[in-house]
C-alpha cells in the first residue's frame, strides 16, 4: 500500500507541476517566454487612454514600419478610426515570463535631467561633456559573423591593433577628447551618463539638447548596486536621491565610486529633445526602455506596476522606444517619465515589481 500511495501521490505532484506551467510560445524576433492570453488580463487596458497611446504608436511607425513583424500594421495604422478597435483587431496580447515561470519583473524609472554649464571650461563648470572622440573605432561584425549581428566592437587603434577604448578612470586623461561645454556638477553628470539624454541651460541662458552619441564598449555596471553591496548605503537608500546624498557627504570618495563602472557615455548636440534607441522623440508617461532581445523594439507593451510616489496603479498601453545598458532581462522595463523635476523625482525613487505584456500584430 505504501508504494502505491507513494506513486499515486508521485503522479498527482506532476500533474499539478506540468498544468501549472505556462506553456511559451515562441516568435522569430524575440528570446522571451510568452504565453497568449485573454485581453481580460489587461487589467485597466480599456480605461486607459488609447487614443494616446496609437498616437505614441502611430509617431513609433516613422521608424519601425521597417520591420517585418510591424510593417503590415504601421500602414494599417493610417487609416484606422477607433484606437480601441485597431489594438484589438490587429493584435494578440502575450504575457512575459522568466525562466523561474514567474510573470513579475523589475521596474524602474528614467528621464531627462537638467543640467547647468557653459561653453567655456572654468571653476564654476569644470566638467566637461565629451563629444564621441574621434579616435573611437565602432566595428559591426554583421558581415563577418551575422550570428553577432546584434553586437558592435568598440576600441582605438594603438600600434595597428584595435584594442579596448579607455575605461572611465582613463577618460580624463585622454586628450583627444572635445567637449560640447562643461558643467558644474560631476554627479549630475554621471546621470546625464545614466539617462542617455538632456538639456543644459547655459550661462548665457540659451537651453541645448545633448543626446546619446556612442560608448566606451565597456560593460555598464551599477554603482548603486556596488555602493550597497559595500555597506555605503542601504536598500532602502538605493534610489537616485539616495546616491546622490552620500556623494555630496562624501565628496572625496566620488571617484573612487564612479569608476566602477567602466562604461562612459558620450554625446552630441541635437535639435530634439530626448530621442530614442528607436529614432523617434520620447513621449512622457507612454514609452518604455526594454531589452530587445525579448521586446522588439516599436511593439505595444501593457504595463502593470505602481508609482513610487503615490503608490497608485500603473496599468496602460506603452510603447518600447528605447534602450539602456542596466534594461536587461526578460522581465526588464525602464519607464520614461519626461523632463523636469518632478519626473526626476519619480524616476529616481522608482524600483517597482511589475508585469509586462506584448502585443504582438496578427
């Protein structure tokens, strides 16, 4: 009787196992974890408002009806009536999971910080932003290996040989380097690095856009992540805020900390406000940062999670529109919040559990 207790109860553990189990759908243009499910899921997706949101798609579509997987519902777009109708009509929604078949991820907040500066370098503004050194070798290696289409090799030639480009610690000391102007806050700078994009009021009271230009080919690795793990300051304190206020009492260990993370940022000057991995202006409130290994970048993304600040519900329609090198993950999004304080003040505190949803064209 035992062993027929044992095995029955064997059996009935791996039913309920494998019926628990999403069953992943998979897709030619991502790596995720996907299971179809009902639009009733989507929870709050009809009170949302979609007539921005297929706006925010529509803008999308300058860029990614390029794509195969968009290019039939892009031209559609045109001419569809009801914002409502159109999501539903021509799209399937499906659930992101993780390789632990959990559907919660991590979500945080970015947006586009103002900075102060000027053109001219002095005590006031000693930090420079670097325009993409020219010096910079940037190396696709599609036709040489297209199964490394997605990566790009960075570095500089040093005696005929393309070696790695210079770490942060270095930059400083490389004098190759243009500055598009200087500013008056090292740490301000370093999330000018963080965001990707910004504006800098200078002295002469004239606003400019800097936006992202190129990277070091060094891995981004957090400094957040670093200071907390080294007892500099607690979870809790692991917001923006937070960094930002042991840096300013601890002025003399800035660097130190900094050059952690080897990856540097470089920038040009622009005539748009924040732009992008997609190519098009980012929309406050309605685009998302992802990891397009699992979210092709200009699909739909559903998003459930909450405020920081208000701890209200966060359920409405985005769209992916760009990239980050801390958004990795199959559960990963970063929230565009816009410009301003405030959007700062909610980006930084941001670190949310949430869910993701793709819809992806019929």
């Amino acid at each position: 009787m035992k062993k027929i207790y044992f095995y029955t109860s064997l059996m009935v553990s791996i039913f309920i196992m494998s019926g628990c189990s999403p069953k992943y759908t998979n897709i030619e243009h991502s790596k995720a974890n996907l299971e179809e499910v009902s639009w009733d899921e989507l929870d709050g997706f009809e009170k949302d408002n979609l007539n921005v949101a297929f706006e925010v798609f529509k803008q999308g579509c300058e860029k990614s009806k390029r794509k195969a997987i968009l290019k039939r519902v892009c031209v559609k777009a045109n001419t569809a009536q009801s914002p409502k109708d159109f999501f539903y009509d021509n799209f399937t929604p499906y659930k992101l999971y993780d390789d632990q078949d959990s559907d919660e991820g991590l979500i945080t907040g970015y947006y586009e910080p103002l900075l102060y500066g000027s053109r001219t370098q002095s005590k006031k503004y000693p930090y420079p932003v670097y325009r993409e050194p020219k010096d910079l070798i940037s190396v696709n290696l599609n036709s040489l290996y297209p199964e490394l289409k997605k990566y790009r090799l960075r570095g500089k030639i040093v005696n005929q040989k393309l070696v790695p480009y210079d770490p942060r610690e270095k930059i400083k000391e490389n004098e190759n380097l243009e500055a598009i102007c200087y500013v008056d806050d090292k740490i301000n700078l370093y999330f000018l690095q963080i965001q990707g994009s910004g504006k800098i009021q200078l002295d002469t009271g004239e606003i400019i856009n800097v936006g992202y230009a190129n990277q070091n080919g060094h891995a981004y690795s957090s400094v957040g992540k670093y200071m907390i793990e080294h007892g500099l300051i607690t979870k809790s304190e692991g917001s923006l805020q937070g960094m930002r206020k042991w840096f300013k009492n601890n002025p003399d260990k800035i660097d130190e900390v900094l050059n952690h993370n080897d990856s540097y940022i470089f920038f040009n000057e622009t005539q748009h406000d924040a732009i992008g991995s997609l190519g098009v202006p980012l929309v406050a409130k309605r685009n998302l940062a992802v990891d397009r290994r699992y979210i092709p970048l200009g699909l739909p993304v559903f998003i459930q999670t909450t405020n920081p600040l208000t701890r209200e519900n966060i359920n409405q329609l985005m769209v992916a529109a760009d990239t980050g090198g801390a958004i990795k993950g199959k559960i990963r999004a970063d929230f565009f919040w816009g410009y301003g304080h405030k959007a700062e003040e909610t980006a930084g505190r941001m670190k949310e559990i949430g869910k993701l949803f793709i819809l992806l064209p019929n």
